[in-house]
C-alpha cells in the first residue's frame, strides 16, 4: 500500500501541535525507557507498524534488553521479565489505549497514584494519549516502516 497524505505538509499546524504534546512528554519525568515501552504497546494494540518499528529501535537504542522488546505484548505471561512499575504502566496504556471498554479502571488510577504519585501519573497518562494520537495519523496514512536488512543478534 502506499502511503496516504503526509499530514506535516499539508497541515502544518495539527502537525506542530502533535509535536508539542511529543516534547511535553519528552521533558516529562518519565524515564526514556518507560516511554518507549508505552509507545510500543499502545502501538502494537493499534496495529501501528511504523511506530512499533520505530520505537522498537528507540528502546533497543536505549540499551532496553532485547527479551523486554520482544515481550511487550506477551508482558502478562511473561513472567519475572517487566518489574512492577513496568506493568503498571502496560496496565495503565492498555487502558487509556482501549478507552472505550471500560476506561481508566479504579483500581489501576489508585495503583499508579500510590506507585507513581500524581504528577508522574498524569504524565504517564498523557504519553499514552500522544502515542496513540501518533498512532491513528500513522494509521490513518498508512505510514509503513522501512524495510531493515540488518538481523540482529539475540545473544
């Protein structure tokens, strides 16, 4: 498929604004590790494969371990591989990523105010609002990812 329209050209502006929600998240207190991981699962449940792509490399960039990358959307299953907060943090994307189901549960706001304190949680909250707004323009325009003949190594 080819790609639809690019949205930075034709509409400077809402592209602009997408960019200062993505700098707002950057200057967050959020660990660039964790904020890969959001933006991978929310991209991974939106089928955003320019972004799953995309932020796949940024985390192994990050020195994320490979096993962690491959396993975020095994991360319930995969046993002692994600720490608390990790899950914690899938649990609140999840939610705020399929917000039409039941939307950000009781139980896990009170988990990650008590985990994270409000601040942190708001800003968790917001990184998963911006990916997934990243993630329907991705979609929306069929952004594909680059073909990579690199392998990698698993070792």
């Amino acid at each position: 498929m080819k790609q639809r329209i690019n949205f930075g050209k034709t509409q400077p502006a809402a592209y602009d604004a997408m960019d200062a929600l993505d700098t707002f998240v950057d200057n967050s207190s959020i660990n660039k590790e964790y904020r890969e991981l959001i933006k991978i699962r929310a991209s991974q449940i939106n089928g955003c494969s320019y972004c799953t792509d995309a932020h796949s490399h940024d985390a192994l960039k990050l020195n994320v371990p490979l096993q962690k990358v491959l396993l975020v959307s095994a991360w319930r299953e995969a046993g002692n591989v994600f720490s608390e907060e990790e899950k914690l943090l899938f649990e609140i994307t999840e939610e705020i990523t399929l917000i039409h189901l039941h939307g950000l549960s009781d139980e896990t706001y009170k988990k990650a105010i008590a985990v994270f304190g409000e601040e942190l949680t708001v800003q968790i909250i917001m990184a998963a609002i911006t990916i997934n707004a990243w993630n329907r323009i991705g979609v929306a325009s069929q952004l594909h990812p680059a073909v990579r003949n690199k392998t990698m190594s698993l070792n």
